[in-house]
C-alpha cells in the first residue's frame, strides 16, 4: 500500500522537549528523514518519518513518552506553478478536507505529505488523477 | 459476612434505645470532666441529666476544627492524662494541628470498626492487606493495620513507600487487598504498566479500600478497571478515629455508618439547622463510644446525605452517599461555588483522559485545568486533541457556570503527590 506511517509523539510545549525526544532517536540509532513539529497552547506534537519505525517508537516508550503511528498521504507532483492547487482542488471538489500539508524539492522532486481524515477516499481520488503515490519505501529511499 | 452480625443488624428502635444510652452517658462524663463543654452547657442552659431522647442532641453544642485547635493539645481529654495510648494528628494546612488522643479501649475499639468495614466486604484472615498509606500521626497507617490484624489477615506495612517497594512486596507475599489513596491508586497503575506489567494480571489483587481523598465514582470505575479489582470507599477522619467510620459493604452502594458509635446528623452548613433525611447539607457527628476524648456534634465540614432505605446487605445502620466534597475544599471562582469532585468527575467522564489533574486559580479569578492524556487518547492528529479540548471546556462550564483554560498534558508530566494528592493550588493574588 501506498501509505507512510509517521511517529506521532506527544510531548509538553516547553523548552528542552525536541531535544529530549531526538536524543532518544538518536541513541536507538534511528535516523529521522523528515520532520515537523505542531505546538497548540500546552502541548505539541512531533512527527517523523523514521528508517527503523519499531525501534523508535519502542525507544520512546520505554521513556514513557506518549507515541503513535499516524497514516499520511506522500506524493509526487510536477515541480511548476499550481501543482499544489490541482491537488488542494481534487481534495476539496471531494470534500475531503486538507488537516495538514507539507512539502519540498529534492533532487528537482517536489513531494507532498498530506493528512486527511478520509486517507482511503483522497488515495482514490489523488491516484484517479494520476498522481503517484509514495510508499514508505519510496519515501525513505528519496 | 459479618464480623459482628448481632451490632451490625441490630433492629432499629434497639440500635437507637442503645445510641440514647451511650449518648446520655456521653454527655454526663463530659460535663463532669471537660471543662470545654461544661462552659458551653452554661453557656446554653444545658442540663446534661436531662437528655431524654436522641433529638435531644440537637440542643447539644457543636464542636469545630477551630475548638480542636484552640484547645491543642489536650485541653478535651475526658479521662487522665496517662490514661490515652497513643497519639494521632489531623495534619493542619497551617497553624497547630488537631489531636486526638486514644485509650486503650478506643484503639481496640477502632479496630473493631475497621474489622467490621474490611469483612462486610469479604475479607478474612486468608488475605494479605498491603497497607500503602503513611503510617505515624495519620490514622490511615495504624488503625487500618490494628483492624487488619483483628481479622487475622497478613498486614503488610508497607507505608507510602517507592512503587519499586510496594510492587516487590505485592508480588513476593501476593496481596490480596490493599489501602491506598485513590490519587496513588491510579498513580500505581500506570508506574506498573510503565514497567510492561499488566496490573489485572501480574498482580494478584481482588479489593482496594480507598479513602482519605474525596474521589468520584468514575475515579473508582478507573481503578477497578485498571486492577480488574473491588474497589470500595471507605470514609473517615481522624477527629473520628480515622478510617472505618463508614464503610461500603458488598453493594458498593453507599457508606454504612456505624450508629451504635457514632450519632449522624446531616445539617445546613450555613445556618447549623438539621435537614430532613436524605437531603444533603455537612455530616455531623458524635462519638458514643469514645473514652479518652469524646466529642458532640463534630462539625466535619464533609457534605453528604443519608440514604434512608435499607440496605440489601441486612445491616441496620444506615448509609452515606459518597461525600461531594469537604466544604472547606469549596473554590469560589467568580463568585460561584465549586467542588473539585465537579471537576474531576467532568474530566473523568472522558476516556481520553488519563489519572492525574490539577486545578489552578491565578490571576484574578482564571482557573486553569491541566489534565493528563491517557495513552489510548493519542492518535497523532493535532486536530483532535484541539476537539477534545473544546468539548471538555464546553462540558466543565455546563457543569460549573465557569469557562476554564484546559491544557492537555502527557502522561506523567503532573507531579505525583507523596501523601494526598493536591489537586487544587490557588495562585490568586486577590
């Protein structure tokens, strides 16, 4: 399947807590790919595309941090001008609505990473489209 | 089961004929040896010979906290002073304490009170009782371990030990029961499942008597969810002996007081005018069957009701509903009255939720809650942490008429209390 999983963690919004968090990735010799970090008043959220997923999320559990696995949506598009609004429109002519993006060039290859609720329903419609869809393999091979 | 099933199923008029008698004998041995009540009986025209009926008690004076610790340190003792075997304090938040004194036949009495409350739950002498409350001036360590002993179960003194502490002793000498605050109950939950043990399996626990904290009922669902355990309330206080002034029986409906030692009262806390039976106002009480240090009309601040009918148990003397909350613990937040069981029972009811929150006043009048995520109420998505954080405001305000600041929290971010769990600091500069 075509799906990434990223490792959520749910740490509190002060200082000190990116580091703490990455210092365990780092002694599990895991090695982050990609990252984004979310704060909301108290809290914040980590996600991270991993190379070794189960030895991360056991290395932050066994420190008690509070993890999950969350299913996004990573694609390729063409590196030019309304690549992100074809897709924006595809997804919202569905109703489906866009919880976060992100996305970047390497190598002239821009990727999208999406999360939606309705991941299965925007995969049929992004692919219907003909966009091709990573999967976490691809992802960590880029 | 019964320990005593003669005292504990007495037909009513005997229990009463019986509270009348040791009511009488009450009064008449205070007024004749403390002179704190033999002023207040002048003070109120009371003759202590003409106590004729148990609604009699109602022109008694009452006793508060404030006496207790104005008259610090022996100044209600009913017999000499080498008479009382031991000492307990209540803990004081500031100022001197309250204490209470025990004679010997008050400390066996106690402990028959405890016996009756652990064996109308099912416990005998085949049981090994972890007693993980502190142990030293709070009641919650010797008079729980005394009553134990009674019933012939292991007692096992733990105290408020390290988790690592407890964990060994409950798996080496596989305990059966515990006594435990409920704030640490929960607190013990997650330190087993922190260390990969599952506490309804890797433990061999059947009963928990918790008590010493106001707790709701779904701090109770949680802990027997958590043990896959009874949980039973167990209510006291130390100006009353401590624990096992009212226990829950097999039912888990209610807290049976013991009326052949104690007189119930439930009154208006702002007037001191009783209330008809089942109305809820504070819980007062009067020892009968104390010998160092007896006390009338014991203003415990604790507000609760009296369930009239009979329990199906078979045993006469009546119940409590669970305490609400202790009126000193009432927070006035914007002019409204709040008790953080309202609060607690608010978050609770969310199964996001985790096992630790606290409630902090600051500024003007902002109250702030933070709340620990239970593991399972983490699903990655930003959006709907930010969800469940709206519907908990929108729920806290319906049940408080306050709009609170929620902050969700990791598990294990709040600071586990050593004793009683603080909930509530108040940071209000007004």
């Amino acid at each position: 399947m075509s799906a990434v999983n990223l490792v959520a963690v749910f740490v509190e919004n002060r200082p000190g807590q990116t580091a703490r968090v990455t210092k365990l990735l780092a002694e599990a010799g895991v090695n982050i790919r990609w990252v984004t970090i979310a704060n909301s008043g108290s809290f914040g959220v980590m996600k991270f595309l991993v190379d070794q997923q189960d030895t991360a999320v056991s290395a932050l559990k066994a420190k008690g941090l509070m993890v999950s696995l969350l299913e996004v949506l990573a694609m390729e598009v063409p590196d030019k001008p309304g690549s992100l609004q074809a897709v924006a429109d595809m997804l919202g002519g569905n109703n489906i609505n866009l919880d976060n993006c992100s996305g970047f060039v390497a190598d002239r290859r821009a990727i999208l990473v999406i999360e939606v609720h309705q991941t299965a329903q925007a995969r049929g419609v992004l692919e219907k489209q003909g966009l091709h869809l990573l999967s976490q393999e691809e992802m960590l091979r880029l | 089961m019964f320990w005593d099933q003669e005292s504990e199923t007495l037909a009513r008029p005997t229990l009463e004929q019986l509270q009348l008698q040791r009511l009488q004998a009450t009064v008449l041995r205070v007024a004749q040896r403390v002179p704190f009540y033999q002023r207040k009986f002048a003070e109120l025209g009371i003759d202590p010979e003409k106590v004729r009926s148990l609604a009699d008690v109602r022109r008694l004076p009452f006793t508060t906290g404030a006496d207790l610790r104005a008259i610090y340190p022996d100044g209600l003792l009913a017999v000499d002073r080498e008479e009382p075997v031991r000492l307990h304090t209540s803990s004081g938040t500031t100022g001197k304490p309250k204490a209470i004194f025990f004679s010997r036949k008050d400390v066996d009495n106690a402990a028959e009170l405890i016996a009756r409350s652990l064996v109308m739950t099912g416990i005998t002498r085949k049981d090994v009782l972890q007693n993980m409350m502190s142990y030293g001036l709070f009641t919650g360590g010797l008079v729980m371990h005394y009553g134990a002993e009674k019933v012939g179960c292991l007692v096992i003194p733990a105290g408020a030990g390290t988790s690592e502490r407890q964990l060994m002793l409950m798996q080496d000498f596989r305990t059966t029961a515990v006594h435990i605050l409920p704030s640490y109950a929960l607190y013990f939950a997650s330190f087993l499942e922190q260390k990969g043990l599952d506490p309804r399996k890797d433990i061999a626990l059947r009963r928990a008597f918790v008590g010493a904290e106001p707790h709701t009922e779904e701090t109770r669902r949680r802990i027997e969810q958590a043990f896959g355990c009874d949980v039973y309330n167990s209510y006291g206080l130390t100006e009353m002996n401590g624990p096992g002034v009212a226990f829950e029986c097999e039912y888990k409906a209610g807290l049976h007081l013991w009326e052949d030692n104690y007189i119930l009262e439930i009154i208006n806390p702002a007037t001191g005018e009783p209330l008809p039976e089942g109305q809820t106002g504070e819980l007062v009480l009067t020892t009968l069957n104390r010998e160092a240090m007896p006390l009338l009309r014991y203003r415990t601040r604790d507000i609760t009701s009296i369930i009239p009918e009979p329990c199906k148990c078979g045993r006469t003397h009546r119940r409590l509903n669970r305490i609400t909350g202790r009126s000193d613990d009432m927070l006035i937040v914007r002019g409204v009255n709040i008790f953080p069981q309202q609060i607690e029972r608010v978050l609770m009811s969310f199964p996001q939720v985790g096992r630790n929150y606290v409630i902090i006043l600051e500024g003007l009048d902002d109250m702030t809650i933070k709340v620990e995520l239970a593991a399972a109420g983490f699903d990655g998505q930003v959006e709907h942490l930010a969800a469940l954080q709206h519907q908990m405001v929108d729920k806290l305000k319906a049940e408080t008429w306050v709009t609170p600041k929620v902050d969700l929290l990791p598990a294990g971010s709040l600071p586990v209390a050593e004793g009683k769990a603080k909930r509530v600091i108040d940071k209000r500069s007004l």
